[in-house]
C-alpha cells in the first residue's frame, strides 16, 4: 500500500518538508511504500475555474506540475497533508492545489475511500492548527475520503520549531501510525 505526504510549505525544508520527512519514514519502517508532493519544490498555478475539467475526458489546460500530483494522488491508499499555518489557515500554495483537485472528484471521485490524515505547524501552541487541520479535512471530505485524527485529537498539531515539540511530534507520530493501522484493517 502506498501512502502520500504533502508539505504545504512554501519554505524548502521548513518545518513542515522536515516533518513529512519524519512520517514517510515511519511509514516505511511500518512497510509501505511512500512518496511526497513538496510546494516548496513545485509549481502549481491556481485554478481559474474554466470548467475544462468538467466536460468527459477534460483535463486541466494548465501546464505545470498538478499534472504529476494527480497521478500520484490517484496512486495513492492514504494521504497525509501538512501546512503550516498562515493567517489562521492553510498556505495559498496549497489551496490552489486542493482547487485544482476537483478534476479527479469531477471525473468519478478518483479519491473517494483513500484515507486522510492532516498536520499543521504554527507559531504558537494555539496558533490556529486546529483551524487548519479542519480545513484540510474539509477538502478530504469534499473528495468522500476517510478522515482519521491522531487516535484522540484532530491530527498532528506541532509548534515551530516543530523537530523541538515534543508533545507536537507526538501528535505527528500518532496521526501517521492511526493512518497506518487503519490502511491495515483495510488490506
């Protein structure tokens, strides 16, 4: 099974890169296959509501790199997003990625019954992760996908520096090991 991770970061091994990091290879260790969508190292234009997804067979006329996160995407058992927090919510870089998702709800809920799971990483303890996290969650559940927490909670939720958080890193590690055990059951 393989499994997913994207860093909505902007800022190349920032917080959230390192984090997606950590969780890809707890997953490895737990034996699945892994792979990882980092915003800081790819271009991906907003949508511009054209609705050329929308027609049979459309696809999205915007040349850059969604095209390749779409393939994964779709490849993928269990997806994990993580953003930092900006202005209370998810990156815009980001955000145009989950826009430009609607080509694969638009042509037959490509990601319906993937698992999701969300992190996020703020300047405080409650600097707007849970906010975020449900954000991101939202977009899960627009797609039909099964949303998991971390065991208790809403997910990862991590302050900066988050390799310094230990009670945040332990959200983390929860959240990517419920993804794991529910991707398990699902064998």
């Amino acid at each position: 099974m393989r499994i997913l991770a994207i860093s909505g970061s902007p800022k190349k091994d920032g917080n959230n890169d390192t984090l997606i990091k950590k969780v890809l290879g707890i997953a490895e260790e737990r034996g699945f296959e892994t792979d990882a969508v980092l915003i800081s190292s790819s271009s991906i234009a907003p949508c511009t509501a054209c609705n050329a997804c929308a027609k049979e067979r459309g696809q999205c006329p915007i040349s850059d790199d969604m095209q390749a996160v779409y393939d994964k995407l779709v490849s993928a058992d269990g997806i994990i997003v993580s953003s930092p927090v900006y202005f209370g919510t998810m990156t815009s870089q980001l955000k145009a990625l989950f826009d430009r998702s609607v080509l694969l709800r638009r042509q037959g809920f490509q990601l319906s019954n993937k698992v999701g799971a969300a992190m996020a990483v703020g300047g405080s303890r409650n600097g707007g992760q849970e906010k975020t996290i449900q954000s991101i969650h939202e977009w899960m559940h627009i797609h039909g996908m099964i949303v998991v927490g971390d065991g208790g909670h809403f997910g990862g939720i991590l302050q900066k520096p988050a390799s310094e958080d230990e009670e945040g890193m332990k959200t983390a590690v929860d959240t990517v090991n419920k993804l794991c055990d529910v991707l398990g059951m699902m064998k």
